[in-house]
C-alpha cells in the first residue's frame, strides 16, 4: 500500500493524487491540505472499521473539498458501476435515498502517520457502512487496456482486455516478459545453476515445425521450459512410447498433441526459448526401468528449467492454457470522466476473492482451487511448483507469475514504481517452504538429539508443512505417493538435512517425533501396498505431522534401528518394505466400540448416536484413533481384539502421544508369530497420569514394527 515517504516528491505524490503539478508546491507533505484533509485517504481514525479507509456516497453527493482528486474519481467510478447495473446497491438512508461504500485495507500501522492511498486492484463494495456491510462486501479492480491512457500513474494496465470468450484472443506476453526479464536481472535467490544447464535426457525442439522429440548429447547445454498440467481421463497419440519413441524423434504432427501441448509449444517460441519438457513425451510411458530413471531426475529437471508453465486452470490436455472465459467472468467496460474532464476507458472486474492464486496449500481453499485452478489440487504439482525456480501460471482471466522473490498477476503486477504487491501475497507461500530462500536461510545444524529435533519440529519446519499441505492433495497413480514428493526431500535432505537418512517419508534424526503423526478428514488404505505401517505413506488422505515435546530423558521409548528396501534407485522413491525397531514400554488392551466421552481429551461430547472407539486397559476406557476406518471394514482390526499402547514420552500439555499397534499379520521382514512384530493401526492422546498408572513396573521391551 503507498504512503507518502514511496514518493520522491511533492509533485510525484500529487500526480499519483490527482492533484496539477505545482500545487502547494512549496509546501511538505505533511502540510499538504489536499491530502490531510481527504475524509476517506487521510489518517483519520475510524474505530468502527479498523484497519480500513473507506470512502462513503450517495447519488446526490456533490463534490466536496474534503474529498481528494483520486478519491472523488473512484467515487464516479461506483456510480457508473451502479447505473450500469454492475454494483447493486441496496441500502437505503433515513431519507429513502441509496448510499453505498468503498473500502480498502490498511497495511500500515496508523500510528505511523503515514498516508494511506487507495489500490485499484484492492477495492471492496458494499451497500451501507458497517463492519457487517464490510464482512460481506464484494471485491472489485480498476485497470486501464494496453495502449490506453490512465488518468493516475499507479492504475494497473492489464496485458489484454480479455473481454472475449477466449484468453488467448489478443493475448499480450509482455507483462510475462516483463517479469521474466525482472527475476532474471534482479533476483539473486532465482538465479540456479551456475550458466547455461545441461538439457534433461529428452526435451521437444520446438524450433521449427515438426516438433520433435531430442536426445541431446551428455552434457549438451540450453535453457528450457517445463510443462506442469492436468493429464486427465484420456491419452493423447502422441504419448512417448516404446513404439513410438523412434516416429516422435522424428516428428510429432501437430494435430496429434491436445490443446495444452499446442499452447505451450507456442509460448515457448513467442518467449524466445528452443527447447520444452512434457513429462508424457520425454518419459518412456510403458517403460518401468525408463519412468524409475527420470522420476529420480525430476528434482533437477524442474530446478534448471528456466521457466515452468502451468496449465492451472485446465482439468485435462485438452483443456488448453488459455481456456474460456464465461460472460460473467469477463471484465467489464466502462467510461469515465477525469480530473481533467477527459473521457477515459477502463476495465473493472468483481469477485476477485475466487481468481486469485489460493494461499496456502494445505486443505483450505480446497473447492476454491478444485473449481478454478484444477493444477493446484494435483500432487505432482506441489513438487513441480516448489522446485521450479519462476512459474508462468494460465488461468481463465490472466496470466499470473510466481518466483522465489515474486507473486504477480496482471492485477497484482508486482514491478514497476506505482504497481504494488497485494498484503496476502508471498513468493512460493512461504508458510509452506521455499527451497530457494526460505530453507537456504535455514540452520544446516543437525539436531543432536530428540528433544532438540522436537523443538524444531513443533516450530513447523518446511518438511512438516510440505507433508502436510502434500497428502492433502490427489495423485492418480497411488503408487505415486513417495515419487511425487521425492524431489522436495531431495532438496531438504542437501539444504537443511545434510547427511541425514530419508526412510519412506520419515528421517533417522528425528524419526520418534516423526512416527508421531495422525490422519484428519477422509482418508483410505491404498489398493496397494506402498509403505509400512508406520510412516504417513501407508494410507491415503491428509496428515498432520508431530507437535509433541519430549519430557526431559525419553524413558519410555527410543529408536534401536530403523531401515528400508527401495524399489528402485532414488533414494526417495518407492519401498518395497520397511521396519522400526523401538525400545519402550507397551500395554496390552482390548479394542471396544460403544458412544463415549473421555473428559481427559479436550474434545466437545458428541451425541450417543455416534460409536467411538475405545481401548480398554485394565477395565479404563481411553478413546483412540484409528489411521483409517477401512481398517474396521476390512478386517484389519476387530472390536474385541487384543491391542497394545506404546508409550512415546512425547507429549502436548498434559496428553502424551501413543502409538496403538496390534500384532503384525504379515510375514514380512518379521518370522511368522514373532511376538515382538507389531504393525501400527493408530494412535492415542493419554493422559500422563493415566499412562503412569499402566506402565507401573512394566520392563521396557523390544518392539518392531512393519
């Protein structure tokens, strides 16, 4: 948001205000009348609406001189809104006559005196001006089309007017340029490999038609893109095969690729780039050995490429970068008169709040995203877009770019002196991780032990929130699940986890704080087996990671040995088996089901029609939780069956975290009835006391799980 000192004169401040050059000329800025006095951009105090300016009016307002040159624009710009039924207003004064509000959000402590100025692209409508009028408001943007004039030096000038069905009608590359050419010139934390990168195994030479399928030499360098889209139901005739591999290098015909391929190959040409990446034409896809190969690659493939383009608002190939754009959905025209009585056009959009890129990543925003930018719910994607240095995303109203320094879209541009950064905005959502600035900031110091790998832990570190913000999303290949995130740790492992080993979504340094972790909201056991019981990979649906603590010395558990057994060659890819083996203190217990309330969890009682499930120790019932209800359907676990508690030592207040085993079925990498083999089935919060009282004279023992 502008104040006064992003100016760097008087005369500056006043044309961004409306006001001639040469006004009070002569006089500060903080006695500047015209600004001061301003009801609506001044730093008046409205304690009604705090952390707001707002600017009200009726039909018969009159110009005031208590309303600045900007503010009584934006003023004609409502009313025009109004008479062209664009804005409704529905509020009506004592006198029966319409009024209506504008309001924008202040970013800036009032205390600081600075003047706050209204965004164009940050603009709230209501009808009437109350905090409950503000809380259901609408959102709306001011810009001007390319190669129209703009009566304030700070209006937005969209890259296209995206006023017909198609984005790709009049699209205009040049803000994409633009920021291209920004992040490069001006972004040391985007900067990548040292020169020009080595070309992955196979890329598309987009050249000249036919576009081909190229294997450059070892070594061979270029800069090139990547693709990240939606591949959807059906299969292009172009997918690379082990039949068509050697036809694809020697020319794709151009009808044989979907709508996205056609559109990405023609940005990549008009953005002066030779070579593009598409995962189903440069990966074998009937190959195992070929897939095993490149997925391992991915980290690097996504980190050299120069740009990645996104297809975000596509559900499938065919869906195309551009899209169409409904009627409702495309900008309005209008015409408005200025400070100067010229007559000027402007574009205005509504319902702001559903277009933008949604922060965070984890489960919120999860209809919004599925509805509007599809991409962003597909788990390949998370990867792909962490590990991508800049992003070039096509949605159905505008182009949007991201890198390690930059959230920008048309509206939001980003750059340039009076274009200005939305409050909610941060590069890459640095509330999850941004492995190129956030975690090389990051500490390389490894914990020295548990307690202090908990610390970290609890504090969310990029892994935690990755993991998190991952199972939330949805992969089409179950078997997916570690490959898709394995460039991500790939990254930890060599920023923040120097020398630490990865075991099937877990790490040795902290793996009793990581075996820690529960499932929320829908979750399944995949159709196939694709990790050990005790590590999140076992199951579908979203997880939340360890937020426990350990009290002082853990004499109740500790990790004696912990490996895996790849199925292929990345170190972060998919397991064949895994096994645990823990020192600690167990129970034994009966599983029950029958309504419950544990006064010990906080947790609201819930209605008697509702079963819970209940371990019995010794008579006590404690309520657990089960990491999949599949588990009660498939026989996995049994009401009456013998379960056991394992006591970890780490706790949240006053519960402490236990893993809920029951006897492993499998053989696995255990001897068939070995009593010491367990498998995890869930968990539960147990008071201290309560575990105390159990645990009391029991030795520790030897417990592995699969």
């Amino acid at each position: 948001m502008a104040n006064i000192d992003d100016f760097s004169s008087l005369n500056e401040l006043n044309s961004v205000l409306g006001i001639p050059d040469g006004t009070a000329s002569s006089i500060p800025f903080h006695l500047n009348e015209k600004v001061l006095t301003c009801v609506a951009c001044s730093t008046l105090e409205d304690e009604s609406l705090p952390g707001y300016r707002s600017l009200q009016f009726k039909k018969s307002r009159k110009s005031s001189p208590e309303i600045c040159t900007r503010c009584e624009f934006l003023a004609k710009v409502a009313e025009t809104c109004v008479e062209q039924g664009i804005l409704q207003c529905v509020s009506f004064d004592l006198n029966g006559e319409p009024y209506h509000t504008i309001f924008w959000e202040v970013e800036n402590d009032n205390s600081t005196g600075s003047l706050v100025l209204p965004r164009w692209s940050n603009l709230l409508w209501a009808s009437g001006s109350s905090q409950s009028d503000l809380e259901s408001a609408k959102s709306f943007e001011i810009s001007c089309a390319p190669g129209k004039p703009s009566p304030f030096p700070d209006i937005p000038i969209r890259g296209s007017k995206r006023t017909s069905a198609s984005m790709a009608d009049g699209m205009n590359l040049a803000k994409a340029r633009a920021w291209l050419r920004a992040c490069e010139e001006s972004h040391p934390n985007c900067a990548g490999v040292h020169g020009v990168p080595n070309l992955p195994a196979r890329v598309l030479d987009v050249r000249k038609p036919p576009v081909r399928l190229y294997e450059p030499s070892p070594c061979e360098s270029a800069s090139y893109l990547c693709l990240s889209h939606c591949w959807g139901e059906t299969r292009p005739a172009c997918l690379t095969t082990t039949e068509t591999l050697e036809a694809n290098r020697r020319g794709i015909a151009w009808d044989d690729m979907p709508a996205t391929f056609q559109h990405a190959i023609d940005v990549t040409r008009r953005l002066g780039f030779d070579y593009l990446w598409i995962d189903s034409l440069c990966i074998l896809q009937d190959s195992e050995e070929d897939w095993q190969e490149q997925s391992s690659e991915m980290v690097n493939i996504y980190e050299n490429s120069h740009l990645t383009l996104c297809a975000t608002a596509s559900h499938d190939d065919h869906g195309g970068l551009f899209g169409e754009i409904s009627s409702e959905r495309r900008p309005h025209e209008i015409t408005v008169e200025g400070p100067d009585g010229q007559l000027f056009e402007l574009l205005l959009r509504t319902k702001l709040s559903d277009r933008h890129l949604p922060l965070p990543w984890g489960v919120d925003h999860h209809e919004n995203r599925k509805k509007y930018f599809p991409l962003l719910t597909r788990a390949w994607v998370f990867q792909e877009r962490l590990l991508s240095r800049r992003l070039l995303h096509f949605t159905k109203e505008e182009l949007l770019f991201e890198c390690a320094e930059l959230l920008a879209c048309e509206c939001y541009p980003g750059i340039g002196r009076h274009e200005y950064r939305p409050k909610h905005s941060e590069p890459l959502d640095k509330r999850i991780v941004s492995l190129s600035q956030a975690a090389l900031r990051a500490s390389k110091k490894m914990p020295e032990n548990l307690e202090e790998a908990a610390a970290l832990e609890i504090d969310e570190t990029p892994w935690v929130r990755a993991v998190e913000c991952f199972t939330a999303l949805s992969l089409t290949f179950p078997r997916d699940k570690l490959p898709a995130l394995s460039g991500v740790a790939k990254q930890i492992q060599k920023r923040m986890r120097p020398g630490d080993e990865y075991l099937a979504g877990l790490w040795r340094s902290t793996l009793l704080a990581d075996l820690c972790w529960w499932s929320v909201g829908f979750k399944q056991v995949p159709q196939r087996w694709r990790g050990p019981s005790w590590s999140w990979v076992s199951i579908d649906g979203p997880i939340v990671m360890n937020k426990f603590r350990q009290r002082g010395m853990n004499d109740f558990c500790n990790v004696l040995d912990a490996s895996v057994c790849l199925a292929g060659p990345d170190a972060m890819g998919e397991v064949k088996s895994g096994q645990v083996v823990l020192s600690g203190t167990i129970c034994a217990g009966r599983m029950k089901r029958e309504p419950h309330v544990d006064h010990k969890i906080l947790r609201r009682p819930r209605s008697g029609a509702r079963q819970d499930i209940l371990l019995v120790v010794n008579g006590e019932e404690r309520l657990i939780f089960v990491d999949c209800l599949d588990y009660l359907d498939d026989g996995t676990v049994t009401v009456g069956q013998e379960i056991f508690c394992l006591r970890t030592g780490l706790y949240h207040d006053a519960d402490e975290f236990c893993l809920i085993l029951k006897q492993a079925a499998r053989v696995g990498t255990c001897i068939p009835n070995e009593e010491s083999c367990y498998e995890r089935v869930g968990y539960m919060m147990g008071h201290f006391e309560d575990l105390d009282r159990w645990c009391e004279g029991k030795a520790m023992s030897l417990i592995k799980i699969i």
